[in-house]
C-alpha cells in the first residue's frame, strides 16, 4: 500500500492492511443494528442458546445473522467466497496484528478483549465496523454463534514480542507527526474542504474528549502483559461470561454507543470510562448475583436515554443534568466494587449492602426522570425496572433471620463464631478474610473506590488524538467519495458500502392502527439488505403505499387488458392486469415517458403478487432475457392449475415481445380466462385492441318460459293512512257574559322541552272575552279550572293526571270588552302495554291512535258559575308512512297497532348496470347470484335461504332464493315477515314473492325449460287477534235543543208513530250490526275469514232489507194521518 500514489488517499501510506477476517467482515457486510429512534433506548443485541432475540422491555430487538460455517472451518477462521482459504501464518499475522490501529466506533471492545483475554483470543476477535447511524454493535464474531460448532482446537499464532510491541510504538509516533504535518499544509490552504472541516473538529473533539478507547504503546503494554499468562482458557471464560449475562452484553452496546456519541458531545465521556470500569469488575467476578444485576439493568435504562444526544442540537443547558447522571454513575460503580471484593459470608451477613442497593436505585430513578424530562423523551416502553424492588433471595432472609436472632450487626461483627456457625448452616467456607470483609467500613471502601475512579477518569484523559484524527479524516473522505442513498424499504440513508444482507429492517405489513399484523410488534420483524428502488421480490411495509397509490385510483392507470375470477365458495380472487401508468399519484402530473404496469394477484404480505412498472429499456432487458432463457412467464401466483393467476409474454416468430398475456382461474371454475394485450415494445404502447381468448364464468342458461309466483298473503292490523274524519269544534256552555275562542287546534307532545314516555300531553290556548259592555261595569272573575277527557264512544269522562295554565295565576278578572289568554296543556297517560314501550311520540298521540279524544275545559267564576268547552284530537297518520312504490317488485309491511308504526320489507330491481336486484337495501349481483346457485347444487337444495335477514325485536324477516336447477339461475325471492323475538304472540305475518330479473349476456345464452324450486317454508300459524273497535263519533258533547209544549194534534201523531219509531231504531240496530259485522270483517284481509264475514254479512242485510220495507209501510200510514 505504501506504493500507492493516489493523492486523493494521502493518509493511505500510514493506513495498516486489513486482517483476511477485516475483509471478510466488508466483504460479507456482517451485522447492522436496526435504526436508533431518538428518545427510545438502542436495541438489546445478544444471543441467546436457540438463536432468539432476548426482552427489551417494549424496544426494538435485533438479531444476529446467520453466520455460515464452511466445511473444513472454524467459528474464528472461515474463507472468504471466491478468495484463497485464509490460513494462519505466525510471522505476518502477528506483524499485521501489532501494526493495525483500533477503529474509534470499537475501542471499548479492544480495551476489554486486550486487557481481559488472551492475546490468542483477542487477535482472532473481529473489530468492530460502525454503521451509517454511527452504532457498533457486538460482533458476531467476538460472541461466538451458539448455532456454530465449536472447533476442537485452534491455530494459535505466537506471543508478540517486546520488539514487535516497541515498533508498533514507533510507527504510530510517525502517523502521528504525519497528520501534524497534514493539518499545516490544510491550514495553510486557503480553501475549506469537507475533509479539512472533518479534521479540525477531529482535533477539537480529540482533545477535548475525556475518556475514549486507550491504545498506541498503553493498549501493546497491556496486551503483552496479557499475552505473557499462561493459555488457560480465561479468555474463553470471559466470552462464556459476557454470553451468559445479557444485561453485560447490554452495557457494552452502550459503551460502544457513547462513543461515538462523544465525537460531537464530550461531556458524556466520562459516562463510558465508568462503564467500561463496571464492566470490568463484573467481568472479573467469579459469581451472578441478583442485585449486581438487577443494578446493572438499571443502569442500562438511565444511560440509554442519553443516546439521543446525537440528534440533540441545543446541548448546553443539559450539562448539568449529564454531570449528574455521571456522579450517580461513579456511585453505582464504587458499590459494584466494594460490594464484589466482599466474600459471599459478608455479602449475606452485611445487612447495610441491602440498603446501599436500595438507595442507589432511589437515585438511578431520580437520575433517570430527570434525564427523559430534559431530553423531552415519550417514554412508551416498559418502566418496571425502574420501579421494581431489589431483588433478594432465600440466603438474604436467612441471613437477615440470623443476625437479628443474635443481636444484630455489631455483635455478629465481633463474633467469629456465630460468622463460622452461619458459614456452616449455608455450607459455605470460613476463610480468614471473612473477619476483615465483615470489619471493614463499608463506607470506606465506597469513599475509596470513589477516589480510584476519579483517578481513573483523569488518566483516561490524555487519549491518543492521532488515531480520532485518522479515523475522522478517514470517514470524511470515504464520504466525498461515495455517493448517499436512501433505502426504499425502511427509508434511512445508507452508502453501497455499508450495505448486507441484514443491513435493513423493516414490517412485512401494513401500519394500522399503530400495530402491524404481520409480527404484532412495534419492532421490526424483517431484515434485508437496503433497497434504492421499490421492487416485489418479498414483501416490506412502504410498497403498500407506493403500490396502492397507483391501483386505487381510476386517473392514474389506463387498462389494456384485465382478468379476474372469483371462487364461489372463498370468494378467493385471482386477477391481473396490463395497462398505461398515467401518473404516480392521483391529481399528480402525467409521467413524461411511456411506461407500462403488470399487476397480477393480490398486494399482500400472506399471498404472493407481482406489480412492476416497465419502461422502454426494462422491456428491452426483459426481451434479452426471454431470448437466452426461453422462459416467458413474467409471474404466476401458484405452480398448480387448480387456482391461478398469470402473466407472461407472447413472442412473434422472430422471438421478439409482441404482447402481454393475462390468466385468472379460480377453483370453482371449469375453464380459465384468458385476455391478450399486443404490445409494441419501442414505444411501450399497445399495439391495437385487446382480445379476450377464453372465459372461465359460471354457465347459466335462459328459461323458455316467465316464471309465476302465488300472490301475497298477509295478516294483521292495518293502520290508517288518512285521519278518521274531520276534527269538530264545539261552542262554550255558560251562563257568564263570556265567549271562548280557541287559538287553533287542540295538539299533542308539541310544546315544552321533555316528551313522557307513560302519557301524551294535550295542548292547545284559549281566548276567553268578556262580552259585556263597558258601561255595565260587569267583571268576570275566573277562580278554578279542570280538565277532564274521553274517548268518543264512553259515556263518561275522566279527571286527567294534571292540567297546566301557563302562567294563569287564579283568581284572575277579565273587564268588559277585554280577553285573557289561557295556554293549557293536559297530560292523559296511557293504557299499561303503551307505556311498556316508552316510545317518544313527538307530535303526536300514542293515546288517540284509533279513537278520538275529548278534553272538556270547565272554568268557575268566584260565584260557581261555570264555562264548559269541548276540545278533540284526532289523530293525523304521518305523510312519510311507508307506501308501495311503482318500481316495487315485492312490498311487505307489518303495522303495530299498539305504537301505530310501519314495518316493511322492499324488493327492487336495480338500475345499476352492475347490480340486479336489491333486497331491502342489500345490492346482490351477478357473481353474488352464481354463488347462491353454486353452493345450491353443492347441497342439493332449491330453496335457498340468505343470510340478509332482520330481526329487529318488534318484526323480523327472512328471505330465501328460489333456484332453477335446470338453467341453473336464481329465478325469484321468498320473503317473509313475522312478529320478531319481542313478542310473545305471532299474530300478524306477510309472505310474498319478488321475480329475479333475467341476468347473463342473453343473446348468446342457450335456452331450456324451467323448473321450479321445490319450496318447504309455507305460511306460519298465527295467534287470533280481536279486532280494534273503532268509533267515529257521538252525540254525548251535542248541545240539545229546548223543548216546547207538543199539540194534542201532534201527541196523537206520535202514538200512532209508535211503531214507525220501533221500526226504525229496529233498522237502526241492524245497520249498526252491520256496520259492525263490515269493520270486524276488513280488520283482516286473510281471504278465509273475509270469506265467513261476507256470508254473515249478507244475512244481515237481507233482513235489513224486510225491516226498511216495514218502515215504508208505516210512515205512508203516518202521512196519512197527519194530512187528515
């Protein structure tokens, strides 16, 4: 590389080659974590025994790619496709190690490796590569897959010497005089580049940067020393540790993370020297423990919300929240430290440990809300962690049980017997440190440990600022270089570079709802390598708007061709289709270049499917292929022919692209449809018209003859559609010099704010004028009013529940020639089943629905002299009741005489093209009508009943398709209607008939004759109900005329009228009877009871007849007495 003399590389002299494992590594694009969201904690990346992603509590989790073992090979060293296998060669493999300068985004991970393991270990360790969002996540390779034999042995190289080591020194001195002497030359330009730009900051941040990865001759020293130690397996112990404990592979990823983080805010460094100090004595220890670990997961969630600082742009008013989590951070550390160098006697016999941890995760609590509060961070994951209790275990009790039965902690301090006795009854071993652990000030050691870190941080502060130079120099430039795009898939910016296999991560759903039905996850559940351009090779959740944008639509694709076929058992739709792309979006602008889509199967994550758009040179590269491989098919839904659907090219005889063919067959269909589109291939346009080539619908024939259909039947009240009669009016009866005039008509339920669902109120206004003239000075002086009501056809009338005046106090006087105006409203309640319903009945009289209504007003003067004034209320049937309409073909109605409502049932046929009929608002077409025959000859059934039926409480109804077997079509509906679940008695019920309009493509239909359904719903059985009895009107509010003295004359007319008399209230009875015998008979149409009233009626009215011919007999005698 020295020979390089490229002067855009520079630097390239002083860059060390890259390891085969650093190629590999580049080469097969390992490993990317999923996209950090600001204000959400970095993924939990760690495997686990059976390869699955350990909890997060609600964060994203990623997961480890496959790693692949080729034969011969080992976890460590494995060959690179289509290159020589790499094998170790002592000599150049330790020079290249000792030379190569740690990579900044991974110097936590050499710091661990080069000062906990062997340095046969660490050498075969991969370096880190940071990723475009500048996280590193564990390697694959320095946490071995569990899913990877492990080898039985491996090439060791040998122990570097202390030559080597003094060399590396050497060198990296030079590289650091060389980015001196870099930086001048830059300064001295006067133009400003990026990589000068990238440069300075380097310095800037190097310098100012307090704790970031040691290396030069600190890290060879410490690695020489390591590598001195006899090759006992620690460092594979170390792995097997960092493996086994998830919440320690956590706080690496964090450490990790920090770093990069610390390029552009110092401040937090600190943070990542006292975690690489926890993470070194936890790596140090011999045993788990639960409050260690427990404290360690906390830790983990109040560093994590510091990671969004890399896209934080204010970040000087949080240094003194940061500063603060730094000093609970040096704290955790100091009581990790002292709590691990006790014994596991004193850890269980120290009762302050319990209480320091208990503390520490008060002030981890504390420390973390203060930071989400600062951050401004939606916390929507799990918080338990911070609000759980410290974990304790059986030993704790025993041991909290034990020092409190001997006297508590100072006694068993001084007591070394009662410290053996407890090392025995926990089968643990007594050693002489014990004493000294169980002495020692606790608080001592963390003031200690405190003063340790302080050092600590002040050491790491002189940090090797050639190699963030370098490397920041090294990244700028790579970034001039290399062009920035932006994945498709997940919609992050990413370098061609960086991209794998696994680099994307993504749904394979759609969002909705904020959930995604493919994983249930808000994590990503899919992993890829990034995409600039959409495609359909698998599914990912942006296609669907992309996709959906351009086939929702009628203005952006112009159709050339399309087929689909729909199982008539699934309703499973196979279709595709070739057309024009007009336009990306809807109301977007027109595409400038002709393009062409093919659109075939269904666009979702479960089923497969094709949609790609053509231009000029894909169809020319398509053409090509069609020509090498012979294969036409562009895409097919599924291998059998069963269900399918298809689109492929067909070619002319020189083997050229003429046109698109497009299939669709569903499984119920015997013969696949088939349309073809011809294509011109250079202008991407259609080259005349499609034709179709075959049709796979379902065969119907045409009936020879009209189908007949019996007529309705029907039973029950039917409600009037017109009022009664005309409402009387009725003049005041009184003696007082008074006149009453009503304002209008009496109405019901119309004024006031609240409607009774027990009663209807009665309203109406008087005007009561005094009619004596001014000179007689005569008062009226009103002192009470009543109300009374009753229905015409009663005798007697009825005190209502209450009667309102307005604001007509009593007594109250009206003078001559001057009138009062009375509002009154009377509330009459109703019978015990109306008020059962409690139906609002605004505007009108639920009370009055057959018979009219009387209230009869009475007002007293002071001296009892009455005014009386009758007030009717007919009731007035609503305009909007539902009557038959002229494109009715089946009209059914139920009406409740009870409430005076309508229930109906419609049959309409459609005057949509592609509809044929309409059942009470449920639109049914052709394909809905081969089903019903399809599933009919499935069951061999003819009468078919549909699932469009209603039962609403008050009424229900059903509705059953009648099938021609013969010409295999729907030629009729039965529907039918009844008293719904509500009621307790069936006493009304209509069944009625509605004719199929003839559907299918007629002119080429084949006809047969027809044959009707063999029908087993009849007319139900009804419960017999007594016939309203209405009465129009009487003569009991009628005033009667004064009598007068009658002549002798006349007295002896009357006696010989006598018999005329008997004789026509005679009549009258008889006309009454009939009368009667008519409404009984008309309250049911149900043509056998109508039968037997008719009959009855025409005895009656024979013997009406012989009485009316008697009257005429004897008033002729009457006139003749009377003339003489």
């Amino acid at each position: 590389m020295s020979g390089n003399n490229n002067n855009s590389d520079r630097f390239a002299h002083h860059r060390p080659p890259l390891l085969p494992h650093q190629q590999m590594q580049q080469q097969q694009q390992q490993f990317r974590p999923p996209h950090h969201i600001p204000g959400q904690v970095p993924p939990f990346i760690h495997p686990r025994p059976n390869g699955a992603p350990l909890p997060t509590h609600g964060r994203p989790v990623a997961q480890f790619p496959g790693q692949h073992q080729f034969p011969g090979q080992t976890a460590f060293n494995r060959p690179i496709p289509g290159q020589q296998p790499f094998v170790h060669q002592p000599h150049q493999f330790h020079q290249q190690n000792v030379h190569q300068p740690l990579p900044t985004g991974a110097a936590f991970h050499a710091m661990v490796h080069a000062q906990n393991m062997p340095q046969h270990v660490s050498q075969n360790v991969h370096p880190i590569r940071t990723n475009s969002s500048g996280s590193s996540p564990v390697s694959s390779a320095s946490i071995a897959s569990p899913t990877s034999p492990s080898p039985p042995s491996r090439q060791l190289p040998p122990i570097p010497t202390e030559d080597s080591a003094r060399a590396a020194v050497q060198n990296l001195s030079a590289g650091f005089k060389e980015v001196r002497q870099r930086m001048a030359e830059l300064q001295a330009d006067g133009t400003e580049s990026d990589v000068k730009k990238a440069i300075n900051k380097g310095v800037d941040v190097a310098m100012a940067v307090t704790a970031t990865a040691t290396t030069g001759s600190v890290l060879i020293n410490q690695g020489l020393a390591i590598a001195h130690k006899t090759l006992d397996g620690k460092g594979q112990e170390i792995i097997n540790k960092i493996e086994s404990n998830p919440v320690l592979g956590h706080l690496i990823q964090l450490a990790d993370k920090l770093v990069d983080i610390g390029k552009t805010v110092p401040f937090i460094a600190p943070a990542f020297v006292i975690l690489k100090f926890i993470i070194d004595v936890e790596t140090k220890a011999r045993d788990a423990d639960n409050k260690c670990s427990d404290l360690l997961e906390r830790i983990n969630f109040m560093v994590s919300n510091i990671t969004v600082l890399e896209k934080v742009k204010a970040i000087d008013p949080l240094v003194a929240v940061i500063e603060g989590m730094n000093e609970t951070l040096k704290q955790a550390a100091s009581l990790i430290q002292a709590y691990r160098k006790q014994g596991a006697i004193a850890r269980r016999l120290n009762m302050s440990n319990s209480q320091n941890f208990t503390s520490m995760a008060a002030r981890i609590t504390a420390c973390s809300h203060d930071l989400m509060l600062s951050l401004q961070i939606q916390q929507t994951g799990d918080i338990s962690i911070l609000t759980r209790a410290v974990p304790t275990d059986p030993q704790d009790e025993e041991a909290k049980r034990f020092v409190q039965e001997h006297g508590g902690q100072k006694i068993i301090n001084s007591r070394p017997d009662l410290v053996e006795e407890f090392a025995k009854k926990m089968h643990l071993t007594m050693s002489e440190q014990v004493m000294d652990q169980m002495q020692s000030s606790m608080e001592d050691l963390l003031e200690e440990n405190q003063s340790k870190i302080e050092a600590l941080l002040k050491e790491n502060s002189s940090n090797t600022i050639a190699e963030t130079i370098k490397a920041m120099a090294e990244e700028a430039r790579e970034r001039e270089a290399e062009q920035k795009l932006t994945c498709l898939q997940c919609s992050l910016s990413y370098r061609a570079s960086a991209n794998g296999p696994e680099a994307c991560n993504f749904h394979k759903a759609m969002e909705l709802n904020g959930g995604f039905s493919c994983c249930g996850n808000r994590a990503p559940c899919t992993y890829s390598s990034h995409r600039s351009s959409h495609h359909c090779d698998y599914p990912y959740t942006t296609f669907y708007e992309y996709a959906f944008g351009i086939i929702n639509y009628t203005d952006t694709i112009k159709e050339w061709a399309s087929v689909n076929d729909t199982d008539l058992l699934t309703n499973t739709i196979q279709k595709a289709s070739v057309g024009k792309l007009l336009r990306w979006r809807s109301s977007h602008e027109q595409v400038s270049k002709p393009l062409m889509v093919i659109h075939v199967g269904r666009i979702t994550f479960e089923t497969p499917y094709f949609f790609h758009v053509f231009d000029a040179e894909a169809l020319k590269t398509a053409n090509e292929t069609v020509r090498r491989t012979g294969k036409t098919t562009i895409f097919r839904t599924r291998d059998g022919d069963d269900e399918y659907a298809m689109a492929e090219w067909t070619l002319d005889g020189a083997g050229v692209i003429n046109g698109v063919k497009v299939s669709a067959k569903a499984a119920t269909s015997d013969v696949v449809t088939t349309t073809l589109a011809p294509l011109n291939i250079d202008s991407v346009s259609l080259n005349g018209e499609a034709t179709p080539l075959s049709k796979g619908s379902f065969q119907v024939y045409k009936p020879a003859e009209a189908y007949r259909f019996p007529e309705t039947r029907r039973v029950g009240h039917v409600l009037r559609e017109t009022p009664l009669r005309a409402t009387r009016e009725f003049k005041a009866r009184t003696n007082l010099p008074v006149v009453v005039m009503p304002q209008g008509k009496m109405v019901a339920n119309t004024n006031g704010q609240f409607m009774r669902f027990n009663a209807d109120k009665f309203q109406g206004t008087l005007r009561i004028f005094n009619k004596a003239s001014p000179a007689s000075q005569t008062y009226v002086t009103l002192g009470a009013a009543t109300a009374e009501y009753r229905f015409v056809g009663e005798e007697e009338y009825k005190e209502v529940e209450s009667l309102t005046l307005g604001d007509v106090k009593f007594p109250v006087s009206i003078g001559p020639t001057e009138s009062l105006d009375v509002p009154f409203e009377a509330i009459v309640r109703r019978s015990e089943e109306q008020a059962a319903l409690m139906q609002n009945c605004w505007g009108w009289a639920m009370r009055a629905l057959h018979r009219p209504v009387r209230i009869r007003l009475t007002f007293k003067d002071i001296e009892d002299e009455e005014c009386v004034l009758v007030q009717e209320y007919i009731h007035q049937p609503s305009p909007r009741m539902a009557k038959r309409e002229v494109d009715d073909l089946c009209f059914l109605f139920l009406d409740d005489s009870l409430d005076g409502t309508r229930s109906t049932v419609r049959v309409k046929k459609s005057n949509d093209a592609e509809c044929v009929i309409i059942l009470n608002s449920n639109r049914l077409t052709v394909e809905d009508l081969n089903k019903i025959v399809f599933k009919a000859e499935k069951s061999g059934e003819s009468e078919v009943k549909l699932g469009y039926g209603h039962d609403a409480g008050t009424y229900k109804w059903d509705v059953w398709a009648l099938i021609d077997k013969a010409c295999r079509r729907v030629y009729g509906f039965k529907v039918l209607m009844t008293e719904g679940s509500t009621r307790t008695k069936n006493t009304s019920a209509a069944l009625g008939y509605a004719a199929c309009p003839i559907y299918g493509e007629q002119d080429t239909m084949e006809e047969r004759p027809i044959q009707y359904a063999d029908e087993k719903i009849g007319f139900p059985e009804l419960t017999p109900e007594d016939p309203i009895v209405v009465v129009e009107d009487d003569q009991v509010d009628d005033v009667k005329p004064p009598t007068t003295p009658i002549p002798d004359a006349q007295v002896a007319a009357a006696v010989v009228a006598e018999p005329v008399v008997a004789i026509a209230a005679t009549v009258s009875s008889s006309v009454s009877a009939a009368i009667a015998e008519v409404s009984k008979a008309t309250s049911s149409l149900d043509a056998a009871v109508f039968t037997g009233s008719m009959a009855s009626l025409e005895r009656r009215l024979e013997s009406l007849d012989v009485n009316v011919a008697r009257m005429a007999t004897a008033l002729e005698k009457l006139v003749d007495i009377l003339s003489h």
